[in-house]
C-alpha cells in the first residue's frame, strides 16, 4: 500500500496514484531451483494500454505473467497493481485475481461445464451474482466473443477457436482491469487464430488493458501501444509500435524479429 | 431333480432373508467405511508430509499383499490377545473396510490425479479460492472419473462379503452352507443363495449406471433411451478392464 516508503531504484521516482501504471513491474527475480529463470524484470502497463511481450521460448514469458496474478511467487522486486503493492500479497490473492483475466495457451475451459456455465462459475461462487443474473452476463459476452449459439456447447464440442474465445468471454465476466493473455494463439489451427485476435484486437481498441504474450505480429502491429522484448529472463528492449516496426530495434531484437518473420 | 419349490421356500424363509440383509448391511457399511478409508489416505499421499507418505505406502502395501481372508481371521483372531474384543460384525467390517480403503485410495488419487494442472491454475486465475476450486472444478471432474471402477470395487465388495463366513458372521453364505448340510439339499439351497447374490449385483449395476448418468453433465441433451440390456452389457464391460 505505502509505495512512498519503499526504496524505488534511483531511476525511477516515485509515482503518484493518479498517474501510476495500472501495472508497473519493478526488477522482479525468480529462480526455480537453481536456474535464474527471471533477472530483474521491469514493465509498465498504463491504463487502457495494450503491450506485446515477446521473446524466444524459455525466455521466462509465461513465468513473467504469472508472478503478475500471483500463481507463482517472485523472490524479489515489487509488482504494484493499481499504485498497491502486492508482491507476496498471497493472504488477498484470491480478490488480486478477481481483477486480473487470464487467458492460456490450452484454453484450460473446464470440461465438466457448458460454455455458458464455464463462464457463470466465477461470477457466481466469487461475485455472488444469482443464478440468473450470471446467465445474462455470460449470454452478452457470449455474442460480444461472436459464439451465442454455441452457449450449451461443451468444450469438447467446440473447435479451438471457439473455446479460447469462450475462456476469453470466462476471463471478461470478471470484470478485469487487467487482461494477461500467454500465447493464446498458439494451440489454434491457423484458419482459427484470426477469430480470436479480432475480438482481442476490438477489446484493446474498447480500452482494455492488456498485457499479450504473442508472437503474432500482425496482432502486435494493429493493437499493441508498445512492445517488449525479452531473452534470457532480462527485458531487453521496451519500445513503442512505432519505433519497432520503424526498424528502430536493437540488434537483439530485431534478430529474433526476422527469425519469427522468417 | 432340483425343487423349485424348495427354492422359493428356502428364498421367502426368515433365516435366508436375514442372511441376505446381513450381507448387505455389511457391505454397505463396509463400502462406506472404505470409501472414506481412501479418501483420507488419498488426500494423506496428497499432501507433501514424508511421514504421512510414508504411512500410507505401508498402509497400502498391507492389505493390498495380503488375502482378503487373512486379514478377516487376523483382526478377529488375534486382536482379543491384546485385549482388544470385537463382535464377529465388527471384526468382519473393520477388516473390509481398511482392505478397501486401500484399494479406493488408489482409485479416488487417480481420479485427483487425471485432473489436469491447468484447470486448478485456471480456477484460481478467476479469484475462486483453493477449496472453491477443489469444489467446484476438480472433484466433479474427478468424480466422474472414478465412479466406474467404484462401481466395480462396490460389486466387488458384495461378493466378497461372503468371506466373512468363516468367523461365523450368519450372512447369506453361511446360512445356505448350514442349510444345505442339514437337509443335504445343496442345489436348492445354493441356488437360493444365488439368486439372492444376483439381485443385489443388479440392484448394484442399476445404481451406478443411474450415478454414472446423473454425473454425465450432458445428460439433459441426450434423450436417447438406452435399453436395459445395452446399459448392463456396458457395465459388464467396464467391469472387464480391471
Ligand atoms: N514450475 C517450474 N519449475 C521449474 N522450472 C520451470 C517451471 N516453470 C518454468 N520453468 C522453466 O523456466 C524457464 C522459463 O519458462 P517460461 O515458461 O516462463 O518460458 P516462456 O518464455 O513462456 O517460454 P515458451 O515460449 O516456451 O512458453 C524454462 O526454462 C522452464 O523450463
Ligand atoms: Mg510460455
């Protein structure tokens, strides 16, 4: 909570509430074992910002996002989520959660329940919403991810596209301030990876923060306010859109850029 | 010539019957006990205690090396040496139950198991707390998971209730033996057993096919009827993979 008494690298001033990231990352470690997977990481994500992590495989991308949400414990540095710090902050995880949607490589949609139910569980055993309420909330994020028909679907009846849609839609019932998406497109069939970047693409244009683990760049160049680089668990290289794909990348980056361009 | 007669006389008669609700009584108090015999076992090689792993090893390397039997002549037999008396019930429960508790924990960690990784992350992404998600997401996938060879444990258990014979418990083997060897009908009385035996495997199999689709989340779509036959060959068959 009391970001002012705690000791900010010297680059960095403090920020004030108002005009503090919604998510600002501060030179977070994290080994598992003895392999330094994470080096002191740092980000920013401002509100309404869409930020693109990219990075080769093993990286530390995935690890990186779920220090955010707090599925995995960071050994140092700080993670303020809306101007609050909430390093280690396991005891309010539960409620941290609640503000941030997560999307995964495997959908993960819960096999045992219908789209529509997949997307009622939380609102109603975490929001308290009634049964009803959480049916109406799940039928409009439903046509908002472009599958209403598919409402009493289960997963194991619907293709890949539609159930990372639908774990899109699962994520968004929440209300997040906060959306982390990692390589969500990366299971799909290609003729499906489109469906699924236009309604990330039209959320990031309605104003939804979120940070992409993606190494589409079509999706980078059309939504993305800023990219960010990372190998060998360091953050090499953060720059706008534009100053990316106007070439103006250091060598690193843009080495891996022409591998995943080919 | 068998006697049909006989049989039905021996069916409808007091000791039979009270043999046959004998039989049943201990294998449902058996299976209950047993099942939660597993389940904390289950949950003990869950957590990541080395004594507790450690006990349920031995626990389970107990009574699933040794005979059934043995355990039933044990616990009755030996334990009233150290001053420990149990009534013949009491021994032949307590030694099913723990003998099926090892077997259910096997069956109940699999099903734990077969969960994937990844549905718990995603509950817990959403805000649910860690019991929220064990509620709602793990245990009714699991759930589905290990209720055919529950199903089969429990049939199981049935049949072998009837070992508990041998520490004199009048349960519906017993009473036909001592039937048959006073009257010398052995036929008539062993096939009275018998169809006491079936009906309640039957009772059984129904059971689980009716848990089996009240567990199907997709059940309110399917209206398709399954003829009876078809749904009992199924549980036969899932029976087989053991
Ligand atoms: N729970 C874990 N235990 C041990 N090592 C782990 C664990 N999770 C990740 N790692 C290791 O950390 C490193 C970084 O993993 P991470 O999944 O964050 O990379 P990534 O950038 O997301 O890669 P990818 O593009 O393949 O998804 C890998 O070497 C991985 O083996
Ligand atoms: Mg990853």
């Amino acid at each position: 909570m009391n970001d002012t008494t705690r000791a900010d690298p010297p680059t960095r001033r403090p920020a004030t509430r108002a005009d503090a990231p919604l998510l600002e990352i501060v030179g977070i470690d994290k080994s598992f074992g003895q392999s330094r997977i994470l080096k002191g990481c740092s980000l920013d994500v401002r509100r309404g910002e869409t930020v693109v992590l990219i990075g080769p495989s093993g990286s530390g991308k995935s690890t990186l996002l779920r220090c955010v949400n707090l599925l995995e414990p960071a050994d140092g540095g700080d993670i303020f989520f809306e101007g609050a710090n909430i390093t280690g902050d396991f005891a309010n995880a539960a409620r941290i959660r609640r503000e941030i949607g997560m999307v995964f490589q495997n959908f993960e949609l819960f096999q045992h329940l219908s789209a529509a139910q997949n997307i009622m569980l939380a609102p109603m055993k975490v929001l308290g919403l009634s049964r009803a309420d959480a049916h109406d909330v799940a039928l409009d994020l439903l046509r908002k991810v472009r599958i209403s028909d598919k409402a009493d679907a289960f997963p194991d009846e619907l293709s890949g596209g539609q159930q990372q849609r639908v774990a899109i839609a699962r994520a968004l019932a929440m209300k997040p301030k906060l959306m982390l998406y990692d390589e969500p497109t990366s299971a799909l069939d290609p003729e499906m990876i489109r469906e699924v970047l236009d309604v990330m693409a039209d959320l990031s244009a309605e104003g939804m923060t979120s940070l992409v683990v993606t190494h589409e760049m079509g999706f980078a160049r059309r939504a993305a306010d800023k990219i960010v680089f990372m190998e060998d668990g360091r953050i090499v290289e953060t720059a706008s859109s534009e100053a990316f794909f106007g070439g103006s990348v250091n060598e690193r980056a843009q080495r891996f850029l022409d591998q995943i361009l080919h | 010539m068998m006697s049909l007669d006989l049989v039905f006389d021996y069916i409808v008669s007091p000791p039979f019957f009270h043999g046959a609700v004998l039989t049943l009584l201990i294998t449902v108090t058996s299976l209950f006990f047993g099942v939660l015999a597993g389940l904390v076992i289950a949950l003990m090689q869950e957590t990541r205690s080395r004594p507790l792993q450690l006990f349920t090893l031995i626990y389970i390397w107990l009574f699933r090396g040794t005979p059934v039997l043995f355990q039933i002549i044990f616990i009755y037999n030996v334990l009233p040496s150290y001053g420990i008396r149990l009534s013949a019930f009491l021994s032949a429960v307590i030694a099913l139950a723990l003998n099926e508790g090892a077997y259910m924990a096997e069956i109940l960690r699999s099903g734990l198991n077969a969960v994937k990784k990844g549905q718990r992350t995603a509950g817990l992404a959403l805000g649910l707390t860690t019991s929220q998600v064990m509620r709602f997401i793990v245990l009714p996938q699991a759930a589905r998971i290990v209720l055919p060879p529950m199903g089969n444990q429990m049939i199981g258990m049935l049949k072998t209730s009837a070992l508990v014979s041998v520490i004199a418990v009048e349960e519906l083997l017993l009473v036909a033996n001592q039937t048959a060897s006073a009257s010398f009908r052995y036929l008539e009385a062993l096939t009275a057993a018998g169809v006491y035996y079936l009906v309640l495997t039957t009772i059984f199999m129904a059971l689980q096919a009716m848990l089996e689709r009240s567990l199907d989340p997709k059940k309110r779509r399917r209206r398709e009827k399954r003829p009876l036959l078809d749904r009992l060959l199924l549980a036969t068959e899932s029976a087989d993979v053991r």
